[in-house]
C-alpha cells in the first residue's frame, strides 16, 4: 500500500480489528492479514459491522505456502 501512496500504520500485536490502516487520497483501506487461513466467521462478522467511513475498503489478505502474492478479499458491509 505504501507504493501506491497510502500512508499506512500497522497493529503488530493483533489486538484491533485491524493490522494495517492505509490513508489515501482518496479512500482508506483496512487490512487484516492472515496466514494459511481465512478469518474465521465470527471475526469476519465482526470485521464486516466494524464502523468506518463510506470511502473505505475492507480487506482480508491470505498469504499462503509458496506464493508470491496474497489471496485477497473484500469484505462488503
């Protein structure tokens, strides 16, 4: 997010809803970042009721075993 002009702050415990915060010019995306599994329902529920501005973005990125890029989702209200 950081290469496409987002200026971007990281939760490293893992104790919000969300693990990166990235602000553009435009819009703002929330991030929760997983490896191997997606979140689980309930976290998921939670992630979809999580209050925010009409111009933001929900994303859950997989990143799995010997891939390169993550599996994106994007998390609809």
């Amino acid at each position: 997010m950081v290469g496409a002009s987002y200026a971007c702050t990281r939760a490293a415990a893992n104790l919000w809803a969300w693990d990166v915060i990235g602000i553009g010019s435009a819009d703002v995306v929330l991030l929760q970042a997983e490896t191997r599994d997606w979140t689980g329902e309930t976290e998921m529920e939670t992630l979809r009721l999580f209050p925010s501005p009409p111009n933001r973005r929900k994303l859950v990125h997989r990143r799995r075993d010997w891939r390169r890029q993550p599996d994106v989702k994007e998390i609809g209200t």
